[in-house]
C-alpha cells in the first residue's frame, strides 16, 4: 500500500487531531499545522500529497493561502474546511480554482467522520474503507 504524505493546516488543534485519526488508517502520514507561517516554512521543506486547508485562521486567511499556494505552483489536491458560512468556503474553492489549483471537495465544520474520508480518499483517487466495505459487502 502506498503512503500518502497530509498535511492539516487548521489553528484548532481538535479539528487537526480528529482529521489525523480519520487518515492514519488510510496510510496517511499527517502534520497538523496550526498557523500560515509553519505551514509555509513546511510546505517549501516537504510538499505533502493532499491538503485540508482551514479557511479561517487569526494570522492569514484561507483566501490568503490560496494565493500563495497559487504563486508556488502548488499541483496538490486541497480539501477546504470551514465553520463559516459554505458561501466563504466555495468562494475561496473558486477563486483557487480559476488560479490553476485542484480543490476537489469543500467540507463545512462540523463534518462527518465519513465525509472527511470520503474527501480524503477521493482527492487522492484511492478507494475508501467506506467503499471496501460496501465493495466486500456485495461480493460476498
């Protein structure tokens, strides 16, 4: 199986922990990161596979990220969360998108432990265990 490389950028310790929990049995290997500056110091050390993004942080928003992710070329697959409005959260997916970047799922707080693994598992074009489950369940 191979090991995917996450990167959870949320300032909510809790919400980055939950999402760690949810991805460790898919074989993600993931860093929480709680703020824009040890998230960009990170990135430009060691660009992971996927990306949750936070759109809500006290030192720089996620439309902030997103412009940056934007200059650097960023050809990772960002999952969006938010506990604002979903207007601000798919505002910020299409403005990334006209940008070039890939924002497949937008997720609103508080979301499922199946969403997120849903989100996960599709942004990198693996099969969930939701999925394996139900595939087993069909098969016999």
């Amino acid at each position: 199986m191979t090991h995917y490389r996450l990167f959870v950028v949320d300032d909510n310790p809790e919400i980055g922990e939950l999402i760690q929990e949810i991805a460790e049995p898919l074989d993600m290997e993931s860093v929480v990161i709680t703020n824009s500056n040890d998230f960009k110091s990170q990135w430009m050390d060691n660009k992971p596979d996927l990306l949750v993004l936070d759109m809500v942080m006290p030192d720089m928003d996620g439309f902030d990220l997103i412009q940056w992710l934007a200059q650097t070329t960023c050809d990772v697959p960002i999952i969006l969360i938010s506990g604002r409005e979903e207007m601000y959260a798919r505002a910020a997916s299409k403005l990334g998108k006209t940008k070039g970047l890939c924002i497949p799922h937008v997720l609103s707080k508080p979301f499922s432990v199946v969403e997120m693994e849903t989100a996960l598992c599709d942004a990198l074009g693996i099969p969930s265990h939701e999925t394996a489950r139900e595939v087993k369940t069909a098969t016999g």
